[in-house]
C-alpha cells in the first residue's frame, strides 16, 4: 500500500488543503483555535469567524482579520445553524471527555444543514504527551459513534446526531525509515547486508515504514 507523499509530514498545509476543498466564495467559515490565522491565510480569506480562548491572540489577529471572537469551548457564542463549515484544527485533543461531547453537541448545534465539520487531531504515538496541554487522542470513530449512523455503537452517552456522513479520512503520517540502523545490528556483516538489501528494495515511503499519527476527517451534517 503506497501513501501520498504529501501526507508523510507534521505541516499542516496538506491537510488544510483538505478543508478548502469544501469551502465556496459565499461560504460562513468557523475556525476554532486560530492560532496566528493560518488556516484563513491559505484559504486567502480574512472573513472568517475566528475563535479563540486567549485574549492576546484575539487582539493580534484583530489586526488581520475582520471576524475575530474571545470564548473558551466547550461553548461556542453563536447562534443555531450559522455557519457553512467547522475547521478544528488540533483542538479536540486538549479537551476530557466530557468537555469534547459537550463540545460536538455545540458544533452540531451551529453547523447548517449540508454543512461541514472538519477536524484535524493527533493519535497517539511517541510524542504525543510532549506537549502538557494534550489530554487525550481520540480516534476518528468517536465522532462517527455520536454523530453518524455507526453500526454496531453502543456509546457511554446519548448519540448527539445521526445525520452526519463521513466523507472524506486522511490520515497524517511519519517514516521511520531512518530509525532502521542496520551498521549497529550484532549479525555479520554477510546478514546485515542481506536486510539492508531486503529493506532498500521497498520504497522509503512504503506503508511497511509508515506510522499514523494523525487524521483529517471531514463530516458532512445532511437535512
């Protein structure tokens, strides 16, 4: 199984590319943890709605950007069926359990009919706890089991939705090709040869190298 190449990275612009392929001119677009802009900057929009919980980074990107508001999720300070499309881009991963179902309920509530739900967030791999503020990985079926017609689910809490669709899961990857260190394999050197040969014939970006540490799933919210 071969990936894209383009997906073998920790940039966030593949993914983001991803996103804008649901976004038309006339589009309302959420944007939930701006960070410094950068999903609206690539998508070259300054209307976007940007959302986020840090007051000094409200005010910076207020220079740049027309639509910019303070809140802390799980709540979102919108009304009911505002926006075209969602893009949470490593958010959910900050978030307990509680404070994410309590937080897909509120996107449930301000995303329009035929509208999208993009969320982009880490799994779990080596360096995930790294950084303090993740809480937990969440996989791609949560929000399928409490927004979509998963069969076979049996969720701790109520479903949230089932008009939502899963339309588009790309997964986000590392090659650890390079962590294969055949010179310092206490074999012969006739052997290590021998698996350095095997492994060179497979391509550096062979699934066999890969490892996932990430997704971008799209949501579509139907009538």
């Amino acid at each position: 199984m071969m990936v894209d190449k383009k997906y073998i990275t920790h940039s966030r612009e593949p993914f983001f590319e991803i996103a804008f392929k649901y976004i038309k001119s006339g589009s309302k677009v959420l944007d939930v943890g701006p960070g410094n802009g950068s999903f609206s900057k690539f998508c070259g929009r300054n209307d976007f709605y940007l959302l986020d919980g840090n007051e000094d980074t409200v005010e910076i990107l207020k220079k740049n950007y027309k639509n910019v508001y303070f809140g802390r999720i799980p709540k979102i300070p919108f009304e009911d069926n505002k926006f075209d499309l969602i893009h949470c881009s490593h958010i959910v991963e900050h978030l307990y359990p509680n404070e994410l179902y309590d937080f897909l309920k509120e996107l449930d509530r301000t995303l329009n009919s035929g509208g999208y739900l993009v969320i982009s967030t880490p799994l779990f791999w080596e360096g995930f706890y790294n950084d303090l503020s993740h809480i937990k990985p969440y996989n791609p079926k949560v929000f399928q089991k409490y927004l979509c017609m998963l069969k076979g689910a049996n969720p701790s809490r109520k479903s949230i939705s089932t008009r939502y669709e899963v339309i588009e899961l790309k997964f986000r990857y590392r090659n650890n090709y390079d962590r294969f260190n055949f010179v310092n394999f206490k074999r012969s050197n006739l052997i290590n040869k021998f698996f350095e040969l095997i492994f060179s014939r497979l391509s550096k970006n062979s699934f066999f190298f890969l490892e996932k540490t990430g997704y971008t799933l799209v949501l579509k919210k139907h009538e």
